[in-house]
C-alpha cells in the first residue's frame, strides 16, 4: 500500500481527547484517520450524520401558529401531483 502525508489543523482539545481513545483502542491517530477515509470511500459518505443548525429542525410545537401556517401553506403549494 502505497501512503501519502497531510497536514491536518484540528481542535487541540479535541485532538489530545481523541488521542486518549485511541490509545484504549489500541491505535495511533494515523490509523484512525486511515480508518475513517477508507469508510469515506467505501460509502461514499461521511460516517455520521451532519446536520443544519436546530432552527431548521423545529418541531410543530416549537413554531408560532404563523410559522406552522406558513409551513402547511408552503408544502400544499410545492406539492407534486
């Protein structure tokens, strides 16, 4: 297997926590990094979910009547017959 360097700029906490786990994982951050870029292209995905902001998750009981009107009035206007 042929490899190649990067150089990655990450959280310092998030970087000295992860180290942590790893270790109990019984690995060193290269691998993990392989780990995750071989499971990148395996999928063809990332391997957790991302998500917007809560705002765009708002349940019905977080909305004002408006909104929640606003909403209704957007998806009978947008649907598809």
């Amino acid at each position: 297997m042929a490899t190649a360097r990067i150089n990655l700029t990450v959280d310092e906490n998030a970087k000295e926590e992860a180290l942590k786990l790893f270790e109990m994982f019984g690995m060193d951050a290269s691998t993990a990094v392989n780990m995750f870029f071989k499971k990148v292209v395996q999928t063809k995905a990332i391997p957790f979910e991302i998500s917007v902001a809560n705002e765009q998750k708002k349940t019905t009981y977080d909305m004002s009547k408006e909104e929640f009107m606003g909403r209704v009035q957007s998806a009978i206007d947008n649907r598809t017959v």
